[in-house]
C-alpha cells in the first residue's frame, strides 16, 4: 500500500474498505497515530466518517487493523524464505536478514511501523498493541524453529541475539546512528549462525555470504 504518483486514479479502483486501509496507512507512516483523525482518513480515502465506522467499529480497529496487514507481510517473508531454502535453514535466516536490510532505505524516511506505534500507544490493554505483541511471538517461534533445524547450540538465545541485530538495526536506521546498517546487520547475522554451529555441515547453516 505505497504511496505511487498515481494515487487519485489507483484509489478510486479499490474497494471502500481497501481505500480506508490505503489512506490509513499512509497517514500513520507519514504523520503518526495520535495526529491523525477519522476525518483526515475519510478525505485522503475519498469517502466519509460514517463509511470508516460502518467497516471499523472505532478508530482503535482500523489501527488494529493496518498493522495486522504490516504483521502478514513479515510472515509473508518467513515463508517466502522458507520456500525459496527448503531443507537450508541456515539460509533461511540469511534470507530474513536480507529481507530486512533491503527494507531498511525505506525505514530511514518513515521508521519502523511497530516501534512507531507502540512509542504512541503506552496502553498494553489497546487492540494494536496485542497485535503487535502476537506477531513479535509468533516471528520468535519461527526464528527459534530455524535455529533448532539449522543446528545452532541454544537456538532460543540465537534467536534471542539475530532479533536484537534485526530490530536494532532499523532504529538506527530511524534515528540515522549508524551507516551501511545494512552490511553490518548481514555480517553480524552471519557471525551468530557461524559461532552457533555445533556441526559444520548441520542442515544447510551457510559458512559465509553467498
């Protein structure tokens, strides 16, 4: 849902849910949740308050909502680097650190959608924030399992150390403290799978960059 010079002929293609969801998540990335009102949502979708709360029961759900749709897309990426490394668990973790350093450009003008929103949403109670708190488990399991078939010894506290190198580089990213953050999140990931493998040809964990 990127912002494209041709938005007025693109926005009036999608349905009314879809276009709601479009202006949302252009106006949380560019302004931020609290800034951000129903009726700036309902003028940038092209439509009215009235239709946000006919498919959004307030706007607590639409920013549940947005992020839900954020969350898919970085399991999209699990599986997509699991499909594309079957049986080579060790490059499947190479491939998300890829997928995350290729994103980070990106993060450098509008920052991170999850750490943005739980900066501006202190009630752990809120919808979105449990949205984001069951995606942050659910990408943990995942990462754990890729560490246990890749051989890594401890594959919690490996996983535990490549998240801190994921997440850490996209706030340095946001807040401009590091270059080439890309390069050394790769190098660094690299590093934690080379010095966690217990066994040199254990499923498919790499020796280095390919």
């Amino acid at each position: 849902m990127a912002t494209t010079a041709g938005r007025p002929s693109r926005i009036a293609k999608l349905p009314p849910r879809e276009r709601i969801l479009d202006a949302a998540e252009e106006l949380f990335h560019s302004e931020g949740i609290r800034r951000v009102g129903v009726q700036a949502i309902a003028e940038r979708a092209e439509t009215t308050k009235t239709a946000i709360y006919r498919h959004f029961d307030t706007k607590d759900a639409l920013v549940a909502e947005w992020l839900r749709i954020v969350a898919a897309d970085y399991q999209a990426a699990f599986d997509r680097v699991e499909a594309e490394h079957p049986d080579a668990p060790g490059e499947q973790i190479l491939g998300l650190a890829r997928f995350i350093a290729e994103g980070l450009p990106r993060l450098s003008h509008r920052g991170c959608p999850f750490i943005n929103s739980l900066a501006e949403l202190p009630d752990r109670s809120h919808p979105a924030r449990q949205v984001i708190e069951e995606h942050k488990a659910r990408q943990t399991r995942r990462l754990v399992g890729m560490c246990t078939a890749a051989g890594l010894t401890d594959p919690e506290q490996a996983a535990a150390e490549i998240t801190f190198v994921l997440e850490g580089a996209q706030v340095s990213t946001q807040n401009g403290s590091i270059d080439r953050a890309g390069d050394r999140l790769l190098r660094i990931v690299e590093g934690v799978v080379g010095a966690r493998r217990a066994d040199p040809g254990a499923s498919g964990a790499p020796a280095g960059r390919r």
